[in-house]
C-alpha cells in the first residue's frame, strides 16, 4: 500500500494517476491532514487524518508514503520507503545510483517547488515533474509517456501545431514540460498532423456527431467494462429498446435539424446482435430522419465474429454503410477461450473474407495487446493472420483492466497468469502495419493500460475514422443516444488555453430503467442544450 498525505486538497487527482502509472500494482491510499472543515464539502476521494509528530510511523503498513505540503508559496514533497512496510514491492526496485537516493528502508528524499498564484496549471506541472524525478531516481524506472496520465496526449501536440509552433519547438515543449519518451512525441506529433489534416473537413461550429448505442453482446468478455448486456437476457425486449432509442432519435433529429451531421457511429456492446430486421430497421431510421447530404462517414461497428452473418452484412451493405468492424481481438484460440469469447480464429477470417465478398471496402480490425498468457510470439502470429487478410484500419489497443470488468472482480482466478505489453509488443505491431500500408491516425489513453502504453489506430490512405479522431479531440459536439451513452455538447468559443468548454449529461445504463426512463433521457438532453 502506498499512502499520499496532503496538508490542503489539491491535486489529488493528478497525483493519484502519476503514482498508479509507476506502480500499477499499488493501493494509493490518500489522506488530508488539515482541518476538516477545510475539506467539508469537496466531495474528494480522501480520507481526513491528523498527522501526529509521529509522521509516516503511523501508516506501520504502507510500503511508501508521500507527504504534499504547502508551506508559504512552495510545496514540499516528501518521499519515505517505510522500514515495516508490508508487501513491500520496491525494496528490490530501489537503484543506488546517487548520494540523494534512498538507500535504505526509512529514509526520506525531500524537494520542493515553488507557487504560481496565477497558473495554476503550471504549479500542477512542476508538482508532477518533481514527483516523476524523485520516483526515476529512486527506482531506476522510466515511463513512456512521463508525466501524462491524461487519456488525449495528442490534444497537446494539436494545441501546439495550432499556435504555428515548429516540430523542434513542440518536440522541446512535450519533452521538458512532460518527460515523455522519443518515440511517443513523435507518434503525438505525426498523428496531430494527420487528425488536422482530416479535421479540416469538419464544421466544429455548425455540425455535430451522432452516437448510437446498442448494449448487446453475445457474452461479456473478461476485460470488458463497456455498457452490455447478454442478448439472451434481454432477446423479447430488443424491439422495446429500439422503440425507446427511435424516440430518442426523434428528439435528437427535431432538436438539430438547422445543423449539419458531420459522422454517425453505431457502436455498443455489439451493434450485430440486432436481427437483419431489427438492422434494417434502425438504420432506415436514422436515414429517414437526418439529412445525411454533409456526413463523412457511417460506421456500425460488427465486431464479434460470432454475431456476423450474410443476411446482417447485407443489410448493413444496402443502406449504404461505409464502413464496419470485424474484431478479433487476438488470433491465439487459447486466449479466446481464457476471455469469453465465443468464436474461433477461423471465424473471425471467413468473417472478413465474407464481408470483403459482399463488397465492404472500408473494415476495421481491433486488437489487444496484454492478454493473458500472450508471449510476443503469440502477437507477431495474430499480426501476420492480419496482414494476410489485409483491413483497411487496424486499432492496437493496449489491454486496460476496469475495476467493472471480470479481470478485476474474479482476479484470483486470474492472478497466475501473465499479462505483459511493452513497447517491442508496440513497436511489433507498428511494423506489421506499415508493412500493410497504414498509417497512425488516432491515439488514446486509459487508465490501467498495460505497459504504461496506448491504443493506436492504423490506416489506409483515405480510410481514417473521422468520429474517432473528434471523440478524442472533443472540438464538436456528439449526441448520444442508446442506454449507457454519454453526450457531449462542445462549446465553440475556446477558452483561454485552446481547450473548449464541454458540458455532459448520461442515459443510465439499465436497458430496462432506460425503456421506461425514456423521456426523463430527452429531457436531460433538452436541459443540456437549452
């Protein structure tokens, strides 16, 4: 367990994610030390606790414990490897490399930074570079992206290219300012490059995006936190769904009729578990409904093997959709089995060939890297199967377990078993990619991604997903419709940093609560957009 104690709430949040990056496997526990009344009210993920004389003697079972204290206009950091600590998972990480680091169980490295009143996201940054330093020298341990633990890395890269900064000048402003590797301030700045080349086809003023969700699966995988349900539960109720989303759409088409829809996603669970009807049906919906004469792309997102059929790509392929998925994930049967997923490697290929058949020119394929008991080896087989099928997009997503998904909730039953990404798996795929001829398009972040890594999407010259690119870049508004779906309504005049105000409002995630909640769901969408 490590604990974090502050003398006043701040930075409580960045300061958690930073310490979690490091050590992954870690409790972080924090604390205040000040008064309560100076925390009554903040609604923080802490807990209150007087700090004795005794100091970091009272956490007897914390491995480390870190002190934030303001004092005057500085804040002193203050790092101690506790001689007791239990489950003590640095003492054999810990590096002697220098005078200043900890040597022994007990000792203290102490530094400080000073204050800045009027920027204050300036004084977060010095607080992150000062806690990335302490910890690199303690352990020895470097990460990829440095003190980013946000989930938009390349926003950064973006806001810079859009002052007219030079590749030098935001490779100089991400390294000093961030810490982050080579390699991935070069991947930030090629991608930024390519999301603004695409963007500036999109009306951030007088467009928007249209999300559909479908919270269906044909099982729940292991890692999987995503808002889903087992479609044989809920099988009878799917045209009740369908009616409720309709009426949520209707709402969505009245309120935005003088705008111009820019791309529409149907994602989920598995939007393929629908019925060829029940497709049809939706999709003749939404065309009936919108005037589609300024969208760039409609994706419905197949996904698992298992749920494709030739009478759902047919469907799909006579209302005009543009581009799908077909998701392995892996191509190692055994890791299929391990994660609940109920098709084979031989699936997912008559799959795509299937698709290719009926004339789908635009498929996307997603993988994970960090499965359990997947070696390199195992990803190179998976990326060469890949490469014979040849999609025209590839996402590399680095496995990120959820406190909601199997992974976590039944991790005993997976606690012997490794799950290991670095950046060879990374690099791996990368080369395998351009070897197909894709390009890094759109880049992620999530928290408790293996390797410290990233998600990446590859393509095809011409085939980039442009919804993907704006949900990352949050500069236009997307409505959200289905249960679970969340809706972004995206203010144009950019505030002072070149960020955008971003206000939400969230269906609930019940299938059942969201059937009958309907029109409380419409109302919150009137709130938010009024």
């Amino acid at each position: 367990m490590i604990v974090v104690v502050f003398n006043k709430p701040d930075f409580e949040y960045d300061v958690h994610s930073l310490l979690k990056e490091f050590f992954p496997q870690e409790d972080v526990q924090m604390y205040y030390s000040c008064p309560p009344d100076e925390v009554e009210g903040k609604n923080l993920a802490c807990t209150h606790h007087e700090m004795t004389d005794d100091g970091v003697k009272e956490f007897a079972d914390a491995s480390q414990v870190f002190k934030i204290d303001y004092v005057g206009d500085e804040i002193a950091v203050e790092w101690t490897l506790n001689r007791a600590g239990g489950n003590n998972s640095m003492t054999g990480e810990m590096q002697q490399t220098d005078e200043s680091d900890i040597k022994t169980a007990g000792e203290s490295i102490c530094t400080k930074i000073s204050v800045d009143s009027a920027e204050r996201k300036e004084t977060k940054n010095r607080l992150k570079l000062a806690l990335y330093s302490m910890i690199e020298k303690g352990t020895g341990k470097s990460l990829p992206w440095g003190t980013l633990s946000g989930i938009r890395p390349t926003k950064i890269a973006m806001k810079c290219i859009e002052d007219g900064m030079s590749d030098k000048e935001t490779y100089d402003y991400l390294k000093e300012t961030y810490l982050a590797s080579d390699e991935k301030i070069d991947l930030s700045i090629g991608i930024a490059k390519r999301e603004k080349a695409l963007l500036d086809k999109v009306d951030y003023d007088n467009g928007y995006s249209l999300y559909i969700g479908i919270p269906f699966c044909p099982s729940t995988c292991a890692y999987c936190s995503f808002t889903s349900y087992p479609l044989g539960v809920w099988k009878n109720r799917v045209d009740d769904y369908l009616d409720a989303l309709e009426k949520e759409i209707d709402y969505t088409a009245q309120k935005f009729y003088h705008k111009k829809l820019n791309s529409i996603y149907i994602g989920g669970g598995t939007p393929t578990t629908l019925s060829p009807a029940q497709l049809d049906r939706l999709i003749r919906k939404i065309k009936c409904s919108f005037d589609l004469k300024d969208c760039l792309e409609f994706t419905v997102e197949a996904g698992r093997p298992d749920s494709i059929t030739r009478e759902k790509l047919l469907a799909l392929k006579k209302n005009g959709i543009s581009r799908i998925s077909v998701n392995p994930q892996t191509m190692k049967q055994q890791t299929l089995d391990i994660i609940g997923r109920h098709h084979t490697v031989d699936d997912t290929i008559q799959s795509f060939k299937l698709a290719r058949e009926l004339g789908f020119d635009n498929i996307n394929m997603d993988l994970i890297i960090g499965l359990p008991e997947e070696t390199l080896d195992d990803v190179r087989h998976t990326m060469e199967l890949v490469k014979d099928m040849a999609p025209d997009n590839v996402t590399i997503h680095s496995l990120a377990v959820k406190r909601a998904a199997r992974l976590t909730i039944f991790k005993d039953r997976y606690s012997d078993m490794q799950m290991v990404n670095t950046q060879e798996h990374m690099d791996l795929c990368a080369a395998y990619c351009k070897q197909m001829g894709l390009e890094p398009y759109y880049l992620y972040r999530q928290k408790g991604m293996a390797g410290n890594m990233e998600n990446v999407g590859y393509a095809a010259k011409g085939k980039a997903g442009v919804y993907n690119i704006l949900i990352m870049e949050e500069k236009q508004t997307i409505v959200a419709c289905g249960a679970g779906a969340s809706t972004k309504r995206v203010w144009p005049v950019p505030n002072p940093d070149g960020t955008h105000r971003i206000d939400r409002c969230e269906n609930v995630k019940d299938v059942g609560q969201y059937i009958t909640r309907i029109d409380e769901m419409i109302e919150r969408k009137q709130r938010l957009f009024d």
